[in-house]
C-alpha cells in the first residue's frame, strides 16, 4: 500500500516533464521563430527583445528575469550582441538549468563561424564586438547551422520528443533549401549598397551584393553633419543601389541622404516582426532580398 | 637522355612543391587551431581572468557659499556631516570592479573605488547561481537590498549626489557596503515578485554605528514587485526595511546616541521606453525613519555631561523625471524632508529645528556614447534650516574602461 502510494506520487511529480511543454525563451524574435520551427506543438516560447528595439540597448526589465527563471533552455544571439543585459538575467534567474555550461544555456553563435572578427579592438573604433558581426540571422546556411543545433539541444532536454525535432528539423532545412535557390536567383550579385549601420555583412557575403561605405562613421556612433556632407559627395560620385537602414534607426539620415543623392533609400526589416510582412523568419528574408532588388 | 633527366626533374620538383605547399596549408591549419584555442600553460590563464573595468567619476563643483560655510553646513535634527566637496575639480573616485564565476555554483564580485584618500573595499561578496527554488543567497560585504539608489553604485546614479533622504538617514553614499548575508527568493508566480532578507554587521555610521553591538545586528527585508504595461512600460514597487541596533554621534556635535533604529521605505519606479532613442523615468523613494534611545551631551567620561531621551520619526521623499532623446538626457528632481514627520522630541519636549529642508535639482547629460557620460547639474539647495540657500553648479564627467558590465533594471 505504502509502495504504490510512493511510486503514485512518483508518477504525479514526472509525470508533468513527460507531457509538459518545453519552455523555451528566446532573447530575439529570429531565435523564438527558428526555435517555433523546430520545436513546433513540443515547445512554448517567450521572446524577450521586442521587434521595435534595438538588441544592442535593451534593459534587463524585472518580466524578463520572470520569465528567465521559469525556461527550461534560454536562446540568444552570442558574440556578445546581449552582453548589455544576458548577464544580468542569468544570474538573476536563479535558475540552475540555464547557467552557463548547462544543456539549457544555448547560444546561437556556437553553431556558426563569424565575419570579420577582428585582430585586434578597442572602444575607439566605436561598438565593435571583438567576437565577430553578431548579425548572422541573415545568412541562410549559418541559420541552418542554428536550427541543427537547436533540434540536438531540444532533444537532449525532451529525449521523448527528439524524433519529432528530427523530423522538424528535416522540413526546415527541405525548405531552407528551396527558399535559397529562389533567393538565390535574386539579382543581388554585383550591387553596390550604402548601409546605416554594419548589420548587412552575412546578407552581402552570402548572396554576393557589397556594401562600399556606412552612414555610422564607427559602429554606434551617429554621424556628425560633417560627415554627412562628405557622404552626400561619396554617393554621388559612386552611385551605389541604394543605402540601406532599419526600421528602428538610422530613417532620418537615410532620407536625407536619399534626397540629397537620388539613390534609393533602402529599409531592411533588421528581425523578424520589424515589418508587418516579416512574421517569420522565412518572411523575413523574402522581405530583406526583395527590397534589394526592388 | 637529357630530355628524360629534365622530364624526371621537372616531376620531382611539382610532386616536391605540391607536397611543400600541403605541408604549408597543413601548418598553417594548425597553427590557426592553435591560436582560435589558446593553449599552453600560461595562454590559457588568460580566459580564466576575472572581467576587470575602470571607472572614473570626476567633476567640478562650483557654490555660491564659501568653503567653510560649506565644510559646516549640515541638516540639523538629522545629520552633523557636511558633504564635504571642495569647490573646483574634485576626483570622486577611480572604481575598479572585478567579476568572474568562481566555479559553478558562485559567482564573485569586488568593488573597490580608489580615491585620493587610499584604496577602499566596498564590495566583496559571492552570488549564487545555482541553488533550486528560485532561491539565491548572497554573501561578504555588498549593498544592502534595502530601497533603490541604496543598491546602485554612484556612477549608474541619475543625478550627481544622492537625494536628501538618503544624506538625512544613512550618509551621501546610502548604507554603503555592509558585511553580511542575504538570501533573496523569486517565486514561479504570474508576476515578477522578489522578496528578501538580510543579516547584517550593522556598521552605517548615521543608522547604526560601528560600535553599536557585538556581532550582527541589522536586519533587513524588502520585497521587489514588477508589471509590465505593454512592451514599452513597466512598474516596479515595494516596501523595504531595516532594524538595528544605534550608537551613533552624527546627530549632533558633541554627543552620542545609543538607542534602537528603525528605518521604512518604499520605492516606485516607472519606465517608459516607446522607441529606440527616446525613453521616460519617473522614480520616487519615501523613507521614514524612527529611532528611540538616550541621548548624552559632552564627554561620557565627564560628569557634567547631560543624558536625555531622544525620539526622532522623521521622514523625507524625493521624485525624479529622467527623459531621453537620442544622446541627451534632461532629468529633474525635488527632494524634501520632514513631509509628513518631524518628531524630534528630546526629553518629552518637540524641539524646533527650523525651516523645513528641501531641494530642487536640474540635470542635463550628454552620453557620446555607452561609455561616456557629460553631466551639467544645477541645484538651489535649502537644507541647513537657517533659510541660507546655496545654489550648486556641477559639471561631472563619468568614464569607463573595460569589460562592458550589465547592468540592473
């Protein structure tokens, strides 16, 4: 009687791990939205950065730690892109299985090989991460690299699960595949573009466009109207496809520019959910490209 | 013949070359491996350093009243210690903060700000990282959990000096570091819901005194709750408190005071942040402090001094607006005290202290970028009680170097 009363209790409390959704959060919205494409009906996702702000500049607010303590596996970005705030949130959590070593602690960037990491930094060169451009959401094959590594995370914490991440993960990389031949076959080769910001350098690498100069004199430093100027005669002279920006910062400079130049001011969703269109991240990338070439 | 000897040469030398140059790719290759891992006896000490930054809090300060009206201006009926800021450059401090993981359960911080006075500890303490239930202890001297500015560190403060309330009941620094234990629990619930305790050595001179009692003797608790309203605001609010025991002479030249504290406060905090480049501050703390015991005039030792009960239930408020655009910041603050409270009864009788405190204060920051603050604050200051004001200009200059610390909502 006492043994069936134990293992009866034994049952109730495994039992919730057994049928329980995963709990999955997610610093960016790409990340919550691969995460949703290998994990589908096995995982319940909370993304913590919102689409309209910057990854760069975000605060740790007090429902992200809430919602840190309750993950089975914490998502980010990496290459110290969430070094502002991901600290904080670990520690503050209090939640063992997310630290850093632990099979819930997964970082993005550990599944991808970085550009331009560079020799040597420091602060004058402006906000330059010395691991690398963090902004690899932009790159087809570094995504797949993700996804591949999500679906063997996700399988080691739900072992139950892990043939439906296969499984997922086999349709994400059939349509990852299909999506690149079409992008693929995209004019983008051979254009020239200007760019607020450096968060195009995976999109340009990968789909063989170049970006020749940036309207930040150095990563995070808003240009000066000296700068500006001297921009103004370098576009007109090169004649770049156009200059590219994001719907969060750098419009103002960029229409400016565009007025003055009569070169096409280009705004490029930088996550998913930026623009209405790019609800996922397949949207995301038809709406990057597309406005490219438009 | 001599065609074949060429031939058989010209073989050689491409099956050598093209050997040469895999064995050139192969090293390299490995050398690449090599240097992507760090390896070696000494190379590999690099990655277990702690994270180290500098940061440099400098200003200058200019008054309208001399330096020795400034060296003896105090509030009275709450504190006999001047700020004691020189007018012109003044370096607050240079703070050196080192942190790393200690293994895997600990982490470890130390503060420790380097002024032209000597090199001070404080900070040092161990965060848990790994314990179950939400639960999170943390340990060795650190800054009370105890109210909101109380926990930050002067360079992460939004105007230069801290409010009055803080000044009138625990120093211009806050409680500053104290040495003890904290264990602090974040429930699984639908709102974000910290709550927290203390035991503490009880060493703050204006609270407790360092010779106060043998052992620890404060205690604090204090609750932090948060909403979000929308992805752009959130409110964050809760009572804190602190009890302990009191032998202090900052109340008055020439006099000690032994008896019990007790100190209340609650802080609200809201935060608007609608876009990249623009976001909104309002954040308030109410303290209201009680403290209960004999007050002695004059030497202890001599037998003319004066013993007198003392009960002081004071209190103070501050608010303060913080708004963003782009790379500004205007902010503005009003703080007051003995708003609603102002029992200082010594021997059953109310004593008049005079006007009643209060200040108000305008800033406005320039931030070049992460790393660099430029601050202008001006400050009509009507605290000494004798209807004296003093009209403070200040224009501080905050640096840092190093590892990027995260930092606390």
């Amino acid at each position: 009687m006492r043994k069936t009363a134990i293992v009866l209790i034994a049952l109730l409390l495994s039992a919730p791990s057994a049928f329980a959704k995963v709990k999955v959060v997610a610093t960016l919205p790409w990340i919550g939205s691969i995460a949703g494409k290998i994990g589908k009906e096995q995982v319940e996702i909370a993304t913590l950065v919102k689409p309209n702000q910057d990854p760069h500049l975000v605060e740790a607010r007090p429902s992200m730690i809430l919602a840190t303590r309750k993950a089975d596996i914490l998502m980010y970005n990496g290459l110290d892109l969430e070094i502002g705030y991901l600290p904080v949130l670990i520690e503050s959590s209090r939640n063992p299985g997310i630290q850093p070593g632990k099979p819930g602690n997964f970082d993005c960037s550990h599944f991808v090989t970085a550009l331009e990491k560079p020799v040597s930094v420091d602060r004058s060169m402006g906000d330059v991460h010395p691991l690398g451009n963090p902004h690899f959401h932009f790159s087809p094959a570094r995504i797949l690299s993700v996804a591949e590594g999500m679906a063997g995370a996700l399988s080691v914490l739900d072992p139950s699960h892990a043939d439906a991440y296969k499984t997922n993960l086999e349709a994400f990389r059939e349509k990852v595949r299909a999506k690149q031949k079409e992008w693929s076959a995209l004019p983008t080769k051979g254009r020239r573009f200007v760019a607020y910001h450096k968060l195009f350098e995976y999109l340009a690498a990968d789909f063989g466009f170049t970006i020749t100069a940036y309207v930040e004199p150095k990563p995070g430093i808003p240009p000066s109207a000296a700068y500006i100027e001297r921009l103004i005669g370098t576009i007109r002279e090169s004649r770049p496809n156009g200059i590219l920006t994001t719907p969060i910062y750098g419009r103002k400079e960029v229409d400016f520019l565009a007025g003055k130049t009569g070169v096409r001011g280009i705004v490029i969703p930088h996550d998913v959910g930026a623009t209405p269109g790019a609800q996922n991240w397949f949207t995301f990338m038809d709406q990057a490209l597309s406005a490219l070439v438009k | 013949m001599k065609i074949r000897c060429l031939l058989v040469l010209l073989f050689s030398a491409t099956l050598v070359s093209s050997s040469f140059g895999e064995d050139v790719e192969s090293r390299l290759k490995t050398l690449e491996d090599t240097t992507a891992k760090v390896t070696g006896l000494f190379g590999g000490s690099a990655m277990t350093n702690p994270y180290l930054s500098l940061i440099v809090n400098t200003f200058f300060y200019h008054s309208g009243l001399s330096q020795s009206e400034l060296d003896s201006r105090t509030i009275p009926g709450f504190t006999n210690v001047p700020l004691g800021t020189r007018k012109g450059f003044n370096l607050e401090s240079a703070e050196l903060f080192l942190f790393a993981p200690v293994d895997p359960y600990l982490n470890l911080y130390a503060n420790i700000p380097v002024t032209e006075e000597g090199v001070e500890l404080e900070e040092a303490y161990f965060v848990t990282s790994s314990l179950p239930a939400g639960l999170q202890v943390k340990g060795g001297k650190f800054k009370s959990g105890f109210g909101r500015i109380n926990g930050q560190h002067p360079h992460a403060w939004d105007f230069v000096d801290a409010p009055l309330n803080y000044r009138a009941f625990m120093g211009a620094e806050g409680m500053g570091g104290e040495k003890g234990i904290q264990v602090t629990w974040l429930p699984e619930l639908p709102i974000y819901l910290q709550l927290g305790i203390e035991a503490l050595q009880g060493e703050n001179d204006l609270l407790f005194g360092p010779d106060a009692k043998d052992g620890p003797h404060a205690f604090t608790f204090f609750v932090k709750a948060s909403v979000d309203f929308g992805d752009s605001s959130t409110v964050l609010f809760g009572p804190s408190y602190v009890a302990g025991k009191a032998d202090i002479s900052t109340i008055a030249d020439g006099t000690t005071f032994r008896g019990d504290t007790d100190l209340f406060g609650f802080e609200l905090v809201y935060k608007w942040k609608p876009s990249r480049g623009r976001g909104f501050v309002l954040q308030s703390e109410y303290l209201y402090r009680k403290q209960a015991g004999d007050l002695r005039t004059g030497d202890p030792a001599d037998p003319a001094s004066t013993l007198e009960s003392l009960k002081r239930a004071q209190d103070g408020i501050y608010v303060q607006g913080l708004y963003q655009m782009d790379r500004w910041r205007i902010g503005a603050r009003y703080d007051v005290l003995d708003p609603f409270k102002k029992d200082f009864i010594l021997s059953g009788t109310q004593q008049d202290l005079g006007k009643q405190p209060w200040r108000a204060t305008g800033a406005l920051e320039f931030n070049p970028s992460e790393f660099t603050r430029v601050r202008l604050q001006y400050t009509r200051d009507e605290s000494s009680r004798d209807g004296k004001a003093d009209n403070e200009l200040y224009l501080q200059m905050l640096l840092g170097i190093g590892a990027h610390a995260a930092h606390s909502f």
